[in-house]
C-alpha cells in the first residue's frame, strides 16, 4: 500500500534536497523520502512489544529496499 503525504520542509532542506537529486539520478522524491522516514522509524521506534517489533522490522525493509534499489 502507498500513501501520499504532503508536508512542509525547510527551505534549506528543500535545496539540500534538490541537489542530491539533480546528482543523483537513481533518485527521487519518492525513494529518498521513503528511505529517510524508514530509517528514522528504525532508530527512533519502540522495540518494548512485539508489534512494535513487527513495526520496526517492515520499516528496516523500507529501508533497505530503497537504499539498494538499483535503477531500472
């Protein structure tokens, strides 16, 4: 399942974030955004109840599928 999500950032986080995409094709919004907030959720996550750590687990692989993504 995808949801949208439209936030406000920083305008410095924006211009930050405009750069690394314009140098790194293989990237988008999309894929940067989902690998940040899946990392946050692994570093920052509960790990005290078992459904926390199903939670932190489908979260890793966000993770880890975003990062290794390779372009098609």
């Amino acid at each position: 399942m995808t949801i949208s999500i439209l936030a406000e950032i920083p305008e410095e986080l924006h211009g930050a974030l405009s750069c690394y995409l314009e140098t790194h094709a293989s990237w988008d919004q999309d894929r940067l955004f989902a690998a940040a907030l899946s990392l946050f959720l692994v570093q920052n996550g509960e790990s005290d109840s078992t459904n926390a750590n199903l939670s932190s687990q489908q979260a890793a692989r966000v993770y880890l599928d975003s990062v290794f993504q390779h372009p098609v």
